[in-house]
C-alpha cells in the first residue's frame, strides 16, 4: 500500500515554488503600478460575464499554473482597485501589502480560531491584537473583544450583548414575545443602515427605532434623545439601547460622545458608539477631545480594514466587560471538547460572536500594528485628513464647485456651472440631476472614484480620504477631473433640456 495519497489538490515543493515566485513577482508588480492604471475599467456586468465565459464546471482538473495565471490577469485587470491613489469611494482602504502576505501566511496554516485548542497561537495573537486596538484608540487595554468581517458584524455583536445585559433576564428562555415586546433604541438620523438589519433580523421590528434628529453640527440631538427616553418610559416602554455615531458615513460627524454617555448612566442604558469608520482618528493627540466619551461605552464597533488600511475582511468589537459577550454567544454541548474560559488564559472566541468556525483575520492587523506603529499611524490618519481639508479648500476656491461639508477625512461637494445663481426649487432640482449624472459617470470613467452623500437636500458628491497613496497632487487632478466631466454631463444635459435657461 502506497504512504502517501495522490491527491489531484496536493502540490509538490517545487511547483509551490515556482508558482508562488511567479504570483508573487505579478503582485509586486501590481503595486509598484498601480497609479498608472485605471480606478476601474468601467466593465458592464455582461462585458464581465464574457470575459469570464459561461462553461459549466471542468469534469477534469486543469494545470495550477495556468489557472493562477488566468486568475492574476482576471483580478488585476478587471476589477475596482480601491488601492489606487484616486479611489475615494464609500469606506474602502487602500490594503497594506504586507496584510496581503499575513493572509497567506494565515490561510496556509489555516487556524480555526473559533477554540483555543484548535488554534492556541493565532487565539493567543487574536487576544492581543484586541488589546493592542483598545490601547490604540484610548480605551482600557481590560476591553475584552472579537475580530469580525466588518461594520455591520462588528455593531451586530455589540446590539445583542446589549440586549442580553439589558433585557429582562428570562429573555433567553421566553423570547422577544414575552421578555422583551417592549424593547426599544435610540439611535441619530445618521446611522448607518446596520441599525435597520439589526431591528429587523433580531426581531425588535423597526418600530422599536427612535430616530432622533441631530442638530445644527449634524450630531444627534441629545435633549431630544433625552425627552424621547422620557416619553417612552412614560409610556411603558424598555428603553435598552443608546447608538453613538464616532464618524458618520455620509460627512464624517462624530456625535457628542461624552453627552451621550452621561444620558445612558442617568438611565442605565448600554452606551454603544459606531465607531466602524471614524474612530482610529482618535489616537491623534489634537483630535482627542472629538472623541471625549469613548472611555465610558460598554461597546465600540471599529474596522481596521477602513482606516487601518487592512485587506478586507477585518471588523472589531470592543467591550467594556467581555463577560457581556459570553453571556450572549456561549453554549456548551457535549460535542464540544474545547475547556472553558474558567482556566487560565483560556479564551474561545466562539463564546464571543456568532460564528463557531473561524478564519484568522487577526495575523494581517497584528503585524500592521507592528510595522507602522502609533506614529506611524498618526502620521498616516492625520495626512489623510489634512488631504480631505485640501480637497474642500480647493473646491470652495473653484468658481463651478460648491464645497459643502468636511469632517475626518470625508470632503463633500457638488458641480454647479457658471452663471447657475438664482437658485429656485427647480434648479436644485436640475442641479442634484445634475451631479447625480456626473457621479455616474466619474464612477465609469475610470480617472477617479467617488461616491455620494445627500445633504440638507443637495445631492453631493462625498470623497473620503483612508487611502495611504493618495497625495496633495491627486486632490489637485480630481479637482480637475470633476470640473470637466461636470462641463460635459452640463452640456449634454442642455442639449437635452433646452429649456433651461442658464
């Protein structure tokens, strides 16, 4: 009998090699390139699909090396590079590269860090690189903590342990039905759309939101959140949850943070802050006071694969007391074989979130966190913000632009033509046409990305700044950009609409 099997999935060293080299050499020189092609080739779905081909799943295997060839070509010239210097769009981070190397380091062990025994270094390197993402935003290193794969994941873990420590105690055996109809969370105007998923998915509905309007700073309101909590107390309601947003995805807005968690220890609330994007701004010393508050949240949300520039996929809870966590996710069947967090040093991650099996998102953000360091990446969010200030200057100096917020690193603005100054509500009307035209095709065009916000009724265009290789020249060419692609969509939709008159 043969010692070892022929497997069609094995690969011998040398192959390893060789193709590994090969990848290696292609994605090396990817990088050193990447400016010099376009945000995105502007590719429809069926140009996609025609390229990929239709066949029907292979009968027979296919050479490795032919097929990470075919892969390489497909990925790097196919595809929305948010590395590139001009992607400015939504929350995506230009991905370090060695994040890219932790993964293949990850994924060649392939730890399933769901248990400590199945995976004792990577829990060991989990555990400190929530620790170390504590220290970093300024938060006690006794914040206890899960990877996650991103924003909404990250605030889903938080809501539920909320709801665990808040809810009636009998919840877990009688169900929303009987323990906790009455349940209601207070969140700004702002809030991402996790809030909704999460009202909806754990059974709360939305009627049990209370949005509350956020002020002329656009930060929430907080005499409002405290008369609504009053109201609804009145009106025998549970009021559970309060939502703190550190960095709202639209401008960039962190709300009053130590107002808030002076309103959820009066009511005996879980103070939860959202901080997926905004809050790695806090470890700059002059942007501390914006943060005032976040020592006193029972749970953070913060992704690293946003402002830390890693790889996707890296989200972050963060609790005060992590017994909160183990409250909520821990479950112990007999199948499980894997001690518990009583013996020293012992942490199952499993007890921590929702998943049971998991990948090692951490190795990527412990070795970021080594090779940059606190001041490096102080240097880094800062040029990143003062980049996002030179790109509203520069659009408020311009006679067609209208810069109109700036916050973090998030600049908003819009195209207004020449001449265009009697505004009425029809030509808002014209001008947000206008500029949601000129986003669609800046987001075609492959020179820049953008994405979009809307604001006070103005629909603008939103460029948020988490991207390492985006320098002052590159602000100055989207200025550029953005002007003359504003020029065409303008008269294209003169042409279009004759009657309107500028």
């Amino acid at each position: 009998m043969p010692t070892n099997r022929n497997a069609a999935i094995e690969m011998n060293k040398e192959d390893f090699r060789q193709m590994g080299y090969k990848l290696i050499d292609s994605i090396a020189e990817f990088i050193n390139g990447i400016e010099q092609k376009p945000v995105t080739t502007g590719e429809t779905p069926e140009q996609i699909q025609n390229i990929l081909g239709t066949s029907s799943l292979p009968e027979h295997g296919t050479s490795g090396a032919a097929l990470l060839e075919r892969a390489t070509e497909l990925m790097m010239n196919h595809s929305l590079l948010n590395g590139h210097p001009k992607f400015m769009g939504y929350i995506t981070s230009s991905a370090a590269p060695i994040g890219a190397l932790a993964d293949l380091l990850a994924a060649t062990v392939n730890p399933n860090v769901g248990a400590n025994i199945l995976s004792p270094m990577a829990t060991a390197i989990e555990k400190q690189t929530v620790r170390w993402l504590a220290e970093f935003i300024g938060v006690s290193p006794s914040y206890g903590g899960v990877l996650v794969s991103g924003g909404n994941m990250a605030n889903f873990t938080a809501f539920l342990a909320a709801r665990t420590a808040k809810a009636p105690k009998n919840l877990k055996a009688d169900g929303l039905a009987k323990a906790g109809a009455e349940l209601v969370l207070y969140c700004p105007k702002t809030t991402h759309t996790w809030i909704e998923k999460a009202a909806v998915l754990f059974g709360h509905g939305m009627n049990a939101i209370r949005w509350i309007a956020t002020d002329e700073n656009n930060k929430m309101n907080n005499d409002l959140l405290i008369e609504t909590i009053e109201a609804d107390l009145q009106n025998g309601k549970k009021p559970f949850l309060v939502v703190g947003t550190a960095g709202d995805v639209s401008t960039g807005v962190v709300d009053d943070l130590k107002g808030i968690a002076a309103i959820c220890k009066k009511y005996d609330l879980w103070f939860h802050i959202d901080g997926a994007y905004g809050i790695p701004a806090a470890v700059i010393p002059e942007q501390k006071e914006l943060f005032a508050g976040i020592e006193d949240a029972d749970s953070i949300a913060l992704d690293p694969h946003k402002w830390l520039y890693s790889p996707l996929e890296a989200g972050c809870t963060l609790v005060k007391d992590p017994n909160h966590l183990i409250d909520t996710y821990s479950s112990h069947p007999v199948y499980y074989n894997f001690g518990n967090n009583d013996e020293p040093l012992m942490q199952n991650f499993y007890e921590y979130g929702l998943q049971n099996s998991r990948g090692f998102r951490a190795l990527k953000v412990w070795i970021m966190l080594q090779q940059v360091g606190r001041s490096g990446y102080i240097k880094m969010i800062d040029e990143d913000i003062q980049l996002s200030k030179l790109f509203f200057e520069l659009a408020d100096k311009h006679p067609e632009l209208e810069a109109v917020t700036q916050n973090l690193s998030i600049t908003t603005l819009r195209y207004v033509p020449l001449n265009f100054e009697n505004y009425s509500a029809a030509t808002e009307t014209y001008l947000n046409k206008l500029n949601e035209a000129l986003l669609n095709d800046l987001q075609q065009g492959g020179e820049v990305f953008l994405s979009n916000a809307v604001i006070g009724n103005k629909y603008c265009l939103r460029g948020c700044i988490v991207n390492f290789r985006t320098s002052e020249k590159d602000i100055e060419e989207i200025i550029e950009i953005v002007v003359k692609e504003g020029r065409k969509i303008q008269t294209k939709m003169k042409n279009e609409e004759p009657s309107m008159q500028l």
